[in-house]
C-alpha cells in the first residue's frame, strides 16, 4: 500500500486521495501481504468479499 505525504493512500477502486484516518484496508485472510485500501465509499459499493477482511484502523502507518 503506498503512504502519499506521510499521512494518505489512493484507493484502489476510485482512485480519490484518502486520509489514513478515513481509509480501510481489505486484506486476504490467507495472505496478508494482499491488500487493498478503500474509501468508505467504496467500502460500502463492494462490502467485504468472501476471502477477506476489513481492518479499519490503519493510522498507525502514517510517516
């Protein structure tokens, strides 16, 4: 996942900008290395694909 200025991500279907503090990240329950982060929009068009897991924090990665 790329960290833009620190403190954002581009999310993987709409490509919008995001905050790290409004992001959430699918990641494959098998393979965690697989992910993919969301706006909350998005999040809710797509919901949480069998396979995956939503984690809703992900603040700790900022720069």
């Amino acid at each position: 996942m790329e960290i833009i200025d620190g403190n954002k991500t581009v999310c993987s279907r709409c490509d919008a900008v995001v905050p790290l503090a409004d992001a959430v990240v699918l990641e494959r329950q098998n393979n965690k290395d697989m992910e993919k982060p969301l706006c909350e929009g998005c999040l809710e068009i797509v919901g949480v694909p069998k396979g995956y897991e939503v984690e809703r924090d992900v603040t700790y990665l900022e720069r």
